[in-house]
C-alpha cells in the first residue's frame, strides 16, 4: 500500500446544468507532498475541492484513498478519511468561540452520564483548542474569543489550525493567504510546510503565484475544467505559470 | 458538576486576560439591562398602583408569563438556527380543539388525572404532527421556513376553526380550579412550565445539540462542511418547536377549561416579539433562552401593567409595537458598532 498515492482522481466530470465545469481530470498526490492547484476564476478549482472534500458528489469518474475507492455522501465521509479541507472566507462559524469552532462536529463531552446526555466539554476544548493550535504554529487569543472577534489573520490562522489540526492524509487549503499581510502569509506557508514535514499531503490552492511557486512540490493548472499541466514546480517560472493559466502560452 | 484536573484553571486563567472578558461581559451585559428594565418596570407600576405588588397580581403575572415561555422557548431554538416558526400560534389552537375534543369524548368516563394526561398526550402528538409538516416542507420539498410555516400556520388554524365549529370544546371546570393552585406566587401549572424551561435551557446552552443549533445559524455552510447533519438537525428543531407549542394548547386547556381556536391568535407576534426583546438576532447564531425568558418578562409586565395605570387594554398591542422597536433599535445599534 505504501507506493499507492494518498489520494488519485481518475477523469472525475462534474458539471452543474449546462456548465461543464470539470472534464476528465485525473492526477496523483503522494504523502509529503505539497501540490499548487491554479487557474483563473472558472477554471473548476472550486469545484474540484468540493469534489474531493465530499460537498458535491462528481457526475462520473473514481475517487481512491490510499489506492482504495471512495464514494462520500457528505462533507463527513471525507473528514473521517482524514481528508480536511480549508474553504475560502466560509470554514467558520463566526458567532461560535475558537474553541467551539475548531472542535464543530466533533465535540468533546463531558466524562461520565452527563455526557452521554450530550453534555459539552466546554473548558476541555477551549484549553486543547490552544494547545492544538500552537502545536501547529499558530497562537491566538483566548480560545474563549468569538471568531467575529478576531481579525481576518487571525480568522484565518483559527481555518488553517483546524484543518491541519484534524487531518489525517489530506488537507486542502482553498486561498488561505487571501486578505493576509507578508507576514502572516509566511506563517501560512510555514503552517504548509510543517504539514509536510508531519507527511500530510497538501492541495494549496492560490492566485498569490509566488506564495505557490515558493512552497509547492509539484503544480497543477486547470483551464476551463481540465487540467492543462502537472510538472514539478523548478520547471516553472512566474511567467511560464500566468502563460499557462490564461493559455497565452503552451 | 466541575472538572478536577487542576491545569484547567490555570490554563484558563493564563490565557484568557482581559479580551475573553469583555466578550462575557458584554453578554451578560445584555441580560442584566434587560433584567434593569424589568425591575424599574415593576417598580413603576407599584408605585402608581399599591394593588400591583399583592401576591394575587404577581401570581397572575406569573401565570400569563407561563403561558408564553414555551412558545418563546420554540421560536429562540428555531431563530437561533437561523429559521423562522410563524405556525407556533396556531399550533397552540389545533393542538387544543384537538386535545379537548378527545377529552371531551372520555370526560366522566375516566378520572380527572388520567383525563388531563390523555390531553397532554394528543396535544404533543398533534405539535409534534405540525413540526413534521414543516420540517418535511423545509427539509424535503426545500421552502424557505417563512412559507412554509405560513402554510401550518394558516392551514393550522382554519382546522382549529372546523374541527371546532368556531366555538369553544369541552368544559372542564375541574381543570380551572385546579389551575390557580400551587405554592406561594407560583401555580403548578407555571411550576411545569418552567422546569420545561430549564430543561430547554440547558439543551440549548450546554449540549451538543443546541451547539449544532448555534453553527447552523451562524453559517450553515460552515457546519455542513464540519460534517454536521445539518438537514436532520433542523428538522428536529421544527419538531421540537410543534412539539412545545402543542403542550401550550394543554396549558391553555387547563387555564380556560375549553379548547379554543382563537387562544394563539396573536401569540406567534408576542413570542417572536418576546425573542426579539431578548437580544435574539433574527439572523441566526446568537440568542439565549434566559434573554428570551427576560423579554417574556418584560412583554408580560407591560401588557399586566398598563391596566393598573388606567391605560385602556386597546393600547396594549401598540405599546408591544413600541418595545418591540426599542429593542431591535438597540440591537441594530450593537450591531452596526461592533461590526466597526
């Protein structure tokens, strides 16, 4: 099992009504790898995320987890396969605290009868939520603090925490420098490369084309739902990379 | 109930300085406003009027307090998840015609207790009939709560109207006398009421269950992709919402004896007014159910209180318009600084 890739898309279509908005796309991801997903707005990044993380089911093609095929009816399967995904601008809840956010769906409950009634755990998560987080670089306020609290860096930071924080095999970051300063894009990218480091395998998906070509393995460019190149990133150049995008060049 | 592992505390106290605090603060603030208001309400009616702090009067405050908790309780889970329930109202009529009709049939055929839990009975099934009807339309066929709870609402009561024949069902006068018994201010009718109160409380604010309610309203996206069930959950919220409304048509029952299809009439705007009041933003994600309890409290007092000094009762629906815009006013107020 070790050579199987984490994660293989075989000629996974998806299309919504008439809009074809992915078309045969089939790639390969391995452990320890950080894989740049571009292309311009449209070109199905989106989707094929939502297609990987169980929030839209494809039209056809095969979907395997370490060399094994995988069906997802909801966002839940994925996340018990140890797939995490990071949405743009909506993972979080923003009335819940950090705490209640990065444990949403899988709450601690309380030891003893009190939790088989239900009965959260609140204390517990807050003080792991922190701890958690700063295992993975990131320190915040208070895990007590609401997320409409904090700012759009720190929001941010609480996302990518979460995702690295429960993932298993897979964690797809959709835009996660967006709305950030230089500096804590780099803490981002930092986040990115001490989950490969941890043999997680990462989908970084991003228009920021030098945070992609700084931290990325290997990128893959999709052009109106297919993908157009899949070569490791030294091949690249700033340029070469927003020819192949837009399709100005081979 | 408290855990014993002592890092918790430090931790706590170590990393939650003065920013965690202005968040609760901030919270509780709104509740001890709220409860100020209250007060100051009270004591401002007393004063006008001496008769209003007699034990009897503040028994009957409780008792009309205790006949709109549960449906405010039903609407603060229901907005909280970011829905709306304008079928509470007329749920509280179908479940009462219905449930004094059966009483009706078996009334001096069983005794008086067994008699009332029969009602108490059909009541719930029938709220728990009309919540599955909105969750099924919501869930299922995919409406938006607002129509589709406008058809429970009105279906609900034009039935409320047929099966009753537009008068009211049964008598029982041993239901009222029993009614205005109970312990010092408090019938055992308002007792019942609420300990259903805590109970919701603690669901809402402690569980799982009402954690699932607060993300779903805050972003539903967010909690479907945290692996929530999301459909599930909201249908279980209308069903607990016809669920409290049916036992209302019970409490109603025992009150006035009768089933009668006009009892919610204007209940659906009192309760969504009495949330509203409590600090609950209709846009989902926030509320409390002591807010809530606080804005019953206070709809209660003014509505009682406008009587004893000597404002005629026609005046009562404006004066709630009134505190109605007050507390939205504020609330729009918080809303637009702390978005700043």
């Amino acid at each position: 099992m070790s050579n199987a890739p984490l994660l293989e898309l075989r000629n996974i279509s998806k299309s919504y009504g008439s809009v074809q908005a992915l078309t045969d796309v089939s790639f390969k991801a391995h452990a320890g790898e950080v894989i740049g997903l571009v292309g311009d707005n449209g070109a199905g990044k989106s989707t094929l995320i939502k297609v990987i993380s169980g929030v839209h089911a494809p039209d056809s093609g095969e979907l395997l987890v370490n060399g094994e095929a995988r069906h997802w009816k909801s966002p839940h399967d994925s996340m018990e396969a140890g797939i995490e995904t990071l949405y743009q601008d909506s993972g979080l809840a923003p009335h819940l605290t950090i705490g209640a956010n990065i444990f949403l769906g899988r709450e601690l409950l309380r030891r003893g009868p009190l939790g088989k009634l239900g009965f959260l755990d609140q204390r517990r998560m807050e003080r792991q939520a922190l701890e958690e987080l700063d295992k993975v670089g990131i320190s915040v306020p208070a895990g007590r603090k609401t997320v409409s609290d904090l700012s759009g860096g720190q929001r941010q930071a609480v996302a990518i925490g979460r995702a690295v924080m429960w993932a298993k095999n897979v964690i797809i970051l959709d835009e996660p420098t967006n709305h950030l300063g230089a500096r804590q894009s780099q803490e981002v990218l930092n986040v990115i490369r001490a989950a490969r480091e941890q043999g997680l395998c990462v989908l970084f998906i991003s228009h920021t084309l030098p945070h992609v070509l700084e931290v990325c393995d290997r990128i893959v460019v999709l052009r109106l739902g297919s993908i157009v190149r899949d070569d490791p990133t030294s091949t690249y150049t700033v340029e070469s990379l927003l020819g192949t995008i837009t399709g100005l060049t081979k | 109930m408290s855990v014993q592992s002592s890092p918790v505390g430090t931790a706590a106290s170590a990393t939650t300085p003065k920013k965690g605090f202005s968040l609760s603060t901030l919270a509780t603030n709104q509740l001890t406003i709220l409860l100020l208001v209250f007060i100051a309400l009270f004591f401002y009616f007393g004063s006008q009027n001496v008769r209003f702090f007699r034990t009897g009067e503040i028994s009957s405050l409780v008792v009309d307090f205790s006949g709109l908790v549960l449906l405010a309780i039903a609407e603060t889970f229901v907005i909280v998840s970011g829905g709306i329930d304008l079928s509470v109202g007329s749920t509280v009529a179908i479940a009462g015609v219905l449930g004094a009709e059966v009483m009706n049939h078996y009334q001096g055929h069983i005794g008086q207790v067994p008699l009332l839990l029969l009602g108490t009975l059909i009541c719930a099934l029938v709220g728990l009939l009309v919540g599955a009807i909105n969750a099924f339309l919501i869930t299922v066929v995919n409406m938006v709560p607002f129509v589709a709870t406008l058809i429970t609402l009105s279906a609900g009561a034009g039935y409320a109207l047929v099966v009753s024949g537009g008068g009211d069902v049964g008598d029982n006068q041993a239901a009222i006398i029993w009614s205005s018994t109970g312990w010092w201010i408090f019938t055992w009718l308002s007792l019942l009421v609420l300990a259903v109160a805590v109970i919701t409380c603690v669901i809402l604010h402690f569980t799982r269950y009402g954690r699932y309610t607060f993300a779903i309203g805050s972003n539903d996206f967010a909690a479907r992709a945290a692996g929530i069930n999301i459909k599930r959950h909201i249908a279980s919220i209308y069903v607990l919402s016809g669920l409290l409304s049916g036992l209302v048509g019970m409490f109603w029952f025992i009150r006035i004896g009768s089933g009668a299809p006009t009892t919610g009439d204007t209940a659906n705007l009192e309760a969504i007014a009495c949330v509203v009041i409590g600090g609950v933003s209709l846009t989902g994600g926030t509320g409390s159910v002591l807010g809530t309890l606080l804005g019953c409290a206070i709809l209660t007092i003014v509505t009682d209180g406008l009587v004893f000094i000597n404002v005629p009762p026609t005046w009562n629906q404006v004066v709630v318009g009134a505190i109605i815009a007050i507390a939205a006013g504020l609330q729009a107020f918080r809303g637009a600084r702390s978005r700043r």
